[in-house]
C-alpha cells in the first residue's frame, strides 16, 4: 500500500513537472513563480515565492535566474529542491496590444457572421418570398 501511494505522488509529480515544462516550451523569458516552503522548528512552516525566468526543472530540482536579472547572468541562477517546492505557476503575458488583435479577430468572425445570416435571410426570401 504505501510502495503504491509513492507511485501515485511521485507518478503526479512527474506529471505536474512534465506539464509545466511543457508549458514552458524552451522559452527562457517566460516567468514562473516558485512557492516553497521552508519547515522550521517544531510544527511552524513558512514559504515563499520566487519569480524566476530560465527555469530549468530537472528530476530532483528547480532552477532560474531571478526575474529582473539579466538572462546573461548564469551565476545568478537559483535553485530550490523540488521536495521543498510546493507549487509552480507559469505567468502568461496580456498585452494591450495582444488583447486589441484578439478583440479585432472576435469583431471580424462576428461581422462576417452577420453577413452571411443576412446573405442567406436575403437568398431564401427571394426564392420562397418568406422572411426570416
């Protein structure tokens, strides 16, 4: 029973790490926020969160270099083990302009929606004289 549940915890661990690399797809200025938790004495436990860009994520470990440090700077790299990570979060940029091009493509499938209702409303009126 217990052989089993470290299957299933390590199985998902590698499958969490597996998506977030994915994720990630080799782009080094992606941001990933890294919470760890740091255990002290007696039953007291405390975290923090890191903000890192070229995250690397190995089988025993999570490593990148702070954000707003140079991605040159490979001796500012950072490494937390993954036994002390708790969560990792990929931060997706939403740009005014990325949000202006989605608005103008969602505008545009909804004209061309309009059109083609009325293109057919139009076509079906002239052949059986009823309206739509």
């Amino acid at each position: 029973m217990l052989r089993t549940t470290y299957g299933k915890v390590f199985g998902w661990c590698a499958e969490v790490r597996s998506r977030i690399a994915n994720t990630l797809g080799g782009e080094s200025t992606r941001v990933v926020h890294v919470w760890s938790v740091v255990r002290g004495r007696a039953l007291t436990t405390s975290g923090t969160v890191e903000k890192w860009h070229a995250v690397v994520i190995t089988s025993d470990s999570v490593s990148g270099i702070p954000y707003g440090t140079s991605l040159a700077c490979d001796s500012c790299r950072r490494s937390i083990s993954l036994g002390l990570v708790d969560s990792m979060k990929v931060r997706h940029k939403t740009t005014a302009k990325g949000v202006a091009v989605t608005s103008l493509v969602f505008t545009g499938i909804l004209a061309a929606a309009f059109v083609a209702e009325y293109a057919v409303c139009s076509l079906v009126r002239e052949l059986t004289g009823e309206t739509c």
